[in-house]
C-alpha cells in the first residue's frame, strides 16, 4: 500500500471528487481538497456539514461512495485506519478519546507504537530488544510531552486532568507518531481564552513543519493559524481561499447565517452530543 | 508496585524481574514440597494448574478486556491432547504437554477470531456454546476420547536421580509448579512489555487505539490464543496429575469457576490469579465439609459449590470490585500514605488496576 517516499517526492494530500452517501443522506458530495507540508488547512461549515466525515474518509473509517485519495503521489486504494501511523499521517478526535485507564505517559507510549520493532515473541522471553523497544518509546513519549509542557504529569491518569490537559495529551499521543500529516478535529473545543493562544502557538510551529487539517468551530483560531480554508456546507464545498477572503464571502456567511436561526446554543449543544466518532 | 526503591537497572530489564520471579518460585516450591504431606502436595499440584489456566483468563479479561466462559473446555482439549499422546502414543511429559498447549492455542484461533467480532455479552455466549458443546464430544467419539470413562494414563513417576523414596505427589507438584512459573514467566514479560500496553489501549479505546496504528482484531486474537495456550498447559498437567481426563471434569461449572477465581482474585493480576487458584482448590472442600456438617442431601451437596460460589462472586463484586489482590493494593497504598508520604501529586496517584503487580 505505501512504501517510503523518494526525497523530494510531493508530501500532499490530495482527496478528489469523494462521494459519501449514510442512507439518503449525502455527508460529502463530489469534495476535493488538498494540503502540503508547511500548510494548515481549516476545514469549517455548519454542524452536519459533513467535517468529520471528511477526517473519517482519509483515516479508512468510512469507505468513499465514489472518488480517489493520494498521499505523497501515490494513489491509497484501500485504507486501514491501524496502517496510517506507518504512512506518517496522525489524527486527533473531537473530544478527548485517551485511554482511560493508563497514564498520560503510557498513552503517549501508545501513539508512538508504530517505532516498535521487537514483536511478540521477543516480548513473552523478554528479550533485551523489547527493553530496548520500551526506553525508546518511553524517551519519546517524555519528549514530546515536554515539548507541549505536560512533563510534570507523565504518571497521572487522564481522568484526573482538566479537559484542556487531556486535549493536550491527546495531541501529544498523535505528534509522538512524528506524521507528516496532522488532522485536528476540533481542537478547541472547550478551551478558555489561554489555552487557546497557547494552541494557536502549537498549530503555528507544528504547521511550519508538517501538513495540518484543522476542522474548527472557533473562528478566530481558524482565521489567525491556517493558511488556507476551505468551506463545507451539506457535504458540498462552497468556498475555499485565504482566510480573510473566506471571512468575507457571501457564500459563507449565508450558510452560517441561514443555520444561526436555530440559535448557536442550540448549534454546539448538538455538536458536542456528536462525539465525532467513526 | 509503588515502592520507589526499585532501582533503575531492575527496572528496566523485564527479563530480570521475570527471572528473579522464577527463580525465587521455584526454590520455594522445591523447599515447601519437601515438607508437605502427600496430600498438601496434591492439592499444590492442583493449584498449578488451576493457575496456569487463571492467569491466561486474567490476562485476557484484564489486559484485552475480553471475557471467555469456555476456558474450562480450552482446558479440556489440553488434558485430552496429553492424556492421548501419553497413554496411546507413548509421548515422553515434557513434549506431551508442550502439544498440549499447542493444540489448545490451534483451537484457540478461530475462537480468538470471533472473539475478536464479538462484544460483551455475544462474546460470553459463544464462548459458552463452546465450553458446553466440547465435552459431548467425548460422547461422540467413545473409541478415542473413552466416553464417559475418559482417557487413563498411567502416573509420571520422579525421575531415579531424585531418589527412590522421592514421593509421587512431591513430583507432580513439582511438575504443576514448573508448568505455572512458565506460565507466569511469559505472562509477566507480556504484560510489562509494549504488547500489554498495546492490549490494554485497544480495551479502552478501540479507536484511538487503531488510530495509533494497532490493529484491534489482531490484538484481540493474540490475547485470546496465548489465553487458550496457558488454559491447555493447565489442562495437559490436570491429566498428568489425577491420571485421567474425563468430560466429567470439565463440564461447563469449570469455565464458571474459573472465570469467577479470575474475578474474585482481581482482573488482570497475576497474584490475583494465584488467590483464585487457592480458591478453586479449597472451596470443594470447605463446601463439602459444611454440606456435611448440615447433613445436606447430595442433591443439595452437589449444588453447593455453585452457589456458594455466586454468593462469593456477588459479595466480591459488591464490596471488593477489583478483587482480593485489588483491596490488597488498595489498604498498601492507603497504609503507605499513611505513613505521610503526602509529597506524591495531589490528584489521584496513577494506580494502575489493571498492570500486574
Ligand atoms: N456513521 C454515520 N452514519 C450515518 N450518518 C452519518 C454517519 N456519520 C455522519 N453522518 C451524517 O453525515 C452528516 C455529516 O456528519 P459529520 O461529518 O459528522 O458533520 P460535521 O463533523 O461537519 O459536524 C450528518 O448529517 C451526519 O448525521
Ligand atoms: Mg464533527
């Protein structure tokens, strides 16, 4: 399905012309997007605009109607969500979704899973590999939840932790995989004003480096981090641009607009009910 | 686990501990065999391999989060395996019960397949079918499972360099023991190494866990077989210590049992499961002994175990839900922080319920 890239080779998502029907419903209608390396793309629209599907799409959870996916210029016919973190592409869930019953250290272990070299067998003797696999990944792990300053509750339990600490870890479980595609749904769901500049500062510096998709209610955000955006409204794309273009067409103003009526209350109550699950 | 003098070299080398484990087990065994009657040391070779069958059964249901009623039929096909290779091929122990195992962790397969398909309460229930349908099978096949009789082999004697008046239940003791440190051997490297951790992330989140790149399914089977592999060691050496594997002994009570040790002993711990296995020796006995005390009738001596045994498991859920080794590790922490170590985090220390400790 994959094999290590050429040097030089496009390191871009490209989705074309995907087709998801649930039912009668179309959650994504003809939807083409792409994203390189050094890019964040913000994908916003309505609740039920069909985002999350979008993400479930890339990951291999939901198997497109119609339509074609690439990575770094090679087309991915089928995709299996356990081979993503091999092909360099990370994903956060709306919500929270950590492991519950591990410490925040063991979960970032789990998310750099795909270094792991000894297999079972070495594992059951305890051979010296699999110690050797284990201290790699536990150095990983710390690094990188140092990096997004959680070092100091590496042995605590996700449950103990306020919401906005454990998106953090959630994101760190998904940079330890070190991919070179990063999608975020929603990460700013239930973040105060703080913690959101300190995210934005994350996306920024994550952003220079790697591709990022950022599926997002939270408007300033969007408009301050992506570098572009592309709009979706009942599975179609309805706009895509810079961000202060974005800000300013019609298209979108009516969709959010048209929606608002319902009362924004009513708009992220549902929202939240919608745990985004595949 | 939470003693911090655990220095760091012995830390991180698995195979240390393990060892160590082992080692310390077996010298034990070798010393407390010795002194015991001819009877303790049966009753020691029958906690062997009721261990060996538990802490497969406490790995899966721990660590994978997947629940089999039908390990007393996966012990099953352990015992007949041994019991035939033995009695009518001539198989020496050791490779009898290596097969033994095998075999279990081939049947193992397809049930760890659709385990791997199955939640909750289908899972039970296949699993069920299966510990119920597998002993009429020795009816279906009179001439190579002897039906109702069952296979008779005859005892492994201790080896001559033991010395002649080395007694045959010290032997068989011995031989359960080796077979449950095995067992613990392996376990304990899974469950500290990255395929525990694996197992224990797609229980709590099937799919974050895929979305860290594990493949659930495949998790899932894995656990089930090495499960089913120690459920058939254990059966093997149920043959090899009582001499005998007959469906009467592993009737569908068993997976209820076993199940139950595994709960109240506390899910996921291997010390857990060895407070299970003392359970599932004494409590016929204790049973027994009270039926009689009341001069029950058989019919309500037979049924005693049983009930007993779900009032335990009941009272066990209620009060203790992590089990005896669980409300051990409870009261230790509670004592140590006693003792005002208050400097550990304030929020709940990461105690985790489920690594063996
Ligand atoms: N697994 C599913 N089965 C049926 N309908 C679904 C499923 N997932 C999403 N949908 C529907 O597809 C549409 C888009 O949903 P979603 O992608 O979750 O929207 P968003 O994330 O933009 O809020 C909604 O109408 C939703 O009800
Ligand atoms: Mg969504």
């Amino acid at each position: 399905m994959e094999s290590r890239e050429l040097p030089g080779a496009a390191h871009r998502l490209s989705v074309e012309d995907v087709t998801v029907s649930f039912g009668g419903i179309r959650a994504l209608d003809r939807v083409s997007v792409e994203v390189s390396t050094g890019e964040v793309l913000g994908v916003i629209g309505p609740n039920g605009a069909g985002k999350t599907t979008l993400f479930n799409v890339i990951c291999g959870f939901v198997a497109p109607d119609a339509g074609t996916l690439s990575w770094r210029g090679k087309t991915l016919h089928r995709i299996r969500p356990h081979r993503l973190s091999s092909l360099g592409i990370a994903r956060t869930l709306q919500g929270v979704g950590l492991f519950g019953r591990m410490t925040v250290l063991e979960n970032v272990m789990v998310g750099a899973q795909h270094f792991r070299r000894a297999g079972i067998a070495s594992a059951m003797v305890a051979l010296p590999r699999s110690d050797k696999d284990e201290r790699d990944l536990r150095d990983r792990a710390l690094a990188t939840l140092a990096e997004l300053d959680c070092a100091g509750i590496a042995d605590r339990l996700p449950g103990t932790l306020p919401f906005a600490v454990q998106k953090r870890v959630a994101l760190a479980r998904a940079l330890v995989a070190e991919p070179e595609l990063l999608l975020l749904d929603e990460p700013a769901g239930g973040l105060g004003a703080d913690e959101l500049t300190e995210l934005r500062g994350v996306i920024e510096r994550i952003g220079r480096e790697i591709a990022v998709m950022v599926v997002e209610h939270h408007m300033d955000l969007v408009m301050s981090v992506c570098d572009r955006v592309v709009v979706l409204d009942f599975g179609r794309v309805i706009a895509a641009g810079d961000p202060a273009a974005i800000k300013s067409d019609p298209r979108v103003l009516e969709a959010y607009l048209g929606r608002e009526a319902e009362g924004p209350e009513a708009l992220t109550a549902a929202e939240a009910g919608n745990a985004g699950r595949p | 686990m939470s003693a911090p003098a655990i220095p760091r070299a012995v830390r991180e080398r698995t195979l240390l501990r393990s060892l160590s484990l082992v080692i310390v087990g077996g010298l034990l065994i070798a010393l407390i065999t010795g002194a015991l009657s001819s009877y303790r040391n049966l009753q020691l070779a029958y906690g062997g391999y009721y261990f060996a069958a538990l802490a497969g059964l406490t790995v899966l249901a721990g660590l994978s989060g997947q629940i089999s009623l039908g390990h007393g039929a996966l012990m099953a096909v352990g015992a007949y395996t041994s019991g035939l290779l033995i009695g009518n091929e001539g198989w020496a122990l050791v490779p009898a019960l290596v097969a033994a195992a095998g075999v279990s962790a081939i049947i193992g397969i397809p049930l760890g397949l659709a385990a791997s398909r199955l939640r909750g309460p289908y899972l039970a229930g296949a699993t069920l079918a299966f510990a119920v349908g597998l002993p009429a099978l020795a009816d279906k096949f009179p001439s190579t499972f002897g039906g109702e009789n069952g296979l008779t082999i005859n005892p492994s004697m201790p080896p001559s360099w033991l010395g002649s008046n080395f007694a045959l239940e010290r032997w068989e003791a011995w031989i359960a023991c080796a077979c449950a440190l095995i067992v613990l051997f392996v376990l304990y490297n899974l469950v500290h190494s990255g395929v525990g951790r694996s197992l224990r992330a797609v229980r709590d989140d099937e799919i974050a866990a895929s979305l860290c790149g594990l493949h659930v399914g495949r998790n899932q089977t894995v656990a089930f077989v090495v499960s089913a592999a120690c459920a058939g060691l254990g059966g093997g050496v149920f043959t090899v210590v009582n001499q005998l594997a007959a469906p009467g002994s592993f009737q569908v009570q068993l997976s209820l049992y076993l199940l139950a040790g595994v709960v109240i002993g506390g899910l996921g711990s291997l010390v857990g499961a060895i407070w299970g296995a003392a359970l599932l020796v004494f409590l016929p006995n204790w049973t027994t002994d009270l039926a009689n005390s009341f001069s029950l009738s058989t019919n309500v001596s037979h049924n005693l175990p049983l009930a007993i045994y779900g009032v335990v498991l009941i009272a066990a859920m209620l009060l203790w839900p992590s089990g005896i080794q669980g409300g051990f590790r409870s009261l230790g922490s509670w004592l140590w922080h006693r003792r005002g170590r208050r400097s550990r985090s304030p929020g709940a220390p990461a105690d985790r319920p489920s690594a063996a400790s």
